[in-house]
C-alpha cells in the first residue's frame, strides 16, 4: 500500500475515538504523541536515607499518561512508574552526592534488576567533601505492568560532614529520574 499527502501534511493515524496515535511528517519524521514518558524530580535537599529508603522523586516535570506515581509514603507503589505496554524502558538516573557512600538498586517488581555501589568522594578546594553529580542509564525490557523505581540497598559510612543524597533545589537541575518506552 503507498500512501499520499498532496498537502505535504502529517500523515496522521487515530483509534477508534480520533486520537491521533502516529504521525509521520512529510519528511519521514515518526511520533508518537501518546509515547509513555516520566520525568520526575525531587524537591528533597540534602537527604540522609536509611537502607530500603525508595528515592523520593517526587516533583512531576513531566508524567505523559500518568505512569509515574509521585505520591509519598509507604506504599508499595509510591514512586514508581508502572510500564503500560511491553516494551524496552530507557531509565536514566540523574544523581547528586555530598559524602554519600552506599548501594543503590534499580527494583523492577520489588526486585533488584541493576545495582549502583557509590564509594569514592568528591572533594572541594578544602578537601572537603563536596557535592558530586552523576549519571547512570539502562535499558530495561519490560511486560504490562511491571513496577520501576530506585532504592536504597545499603548505606555504608560517608565521609565528610554529612552522608547526602539529592539536592532538590531546582527540582529536575540536579537530581531526576526518567523513564521512556523505546519500544
């Protein structure tokens, strides 16, 4: 089948009550306007967790489709982002330390799938400890269903004043979390 835009206009796909679910622009250019997409920050400032801690992503820059539930507390499914559709999942962690030495784990379904051992230290102009970013990514495959989110597997002893994770400041400029369906 060849399709034709005399117009050179979107080629535009919907369902059954017009939501456009595909678009391919004239120049081959492929969207998805409906692509599962969170990107969550923290309104956390300098943070000390305990072992089991879930990251507290808590600030919705963007949530498309409403996977990501940034609701605080005990739940199990407080701070995670439940996958829509099969799939592979880009999450990518976003990270700022002050003296931080400890394991965190990437959970999916409440199991450790990916394991961050932080050790060594920044240090300033003092030798002091300072504030470090960081950046992780994985791509993840996933089912209906399945549960992300980060967690604190184990805290060892920082150093320097203060064993600090996060620095919720400016919400997604220095510590977020995304997640994204490849496909």
């Amino acid at each position: 089948v060849i399709f034709y835009d005399f117009d050179n206009d979107f080629l535009k796909f919907s369902t059954n009550n017009d939501a456009e679910a595909l678009r391919i622009s004239s120049s081959g250019e492929v969207t998805k306007p409906l692509q599962p997409l969170a990107i969550i920050g923290t309104t956390i400032n300098n943070w000390v967790p305990s072992s089991g801690d879930v990251m507290p992503f808590d600030h919705v820059d963007t949530n498309r489709g409403n996977h990501y539930n940034a609701t605080s507390g005990l739940a199990a499914t407080h701070y995670t982002f439940t996958c829509p559709v099969a799939g592979d999942y880009m999450v990518i962690l976003r990270l700022s330390r002050k003296g931080f030495c400890g394991d965190l784990e990437l959970a999916k379904n409440n199991s450790q799938y990916a394991k961050l051992e932080l050790r060594e230290t920044g240090r300033n102009n003092s030798s002091a400890a300072d504030w470090q970013a960081w950046c992780y990514d994985f791509i993840i495959p996933c089912d209906v269903n399945d549960t992300l989110k980060w967690k604190v597997a184990s805290v060892l002893t920082g150093t320097g004043s203060g064993n600090y994770l996060l620095d919720g400041s400016n919400h997604i400029y220095y510590d977020s979390v995304t997640y994204y369906l490849l496909g």
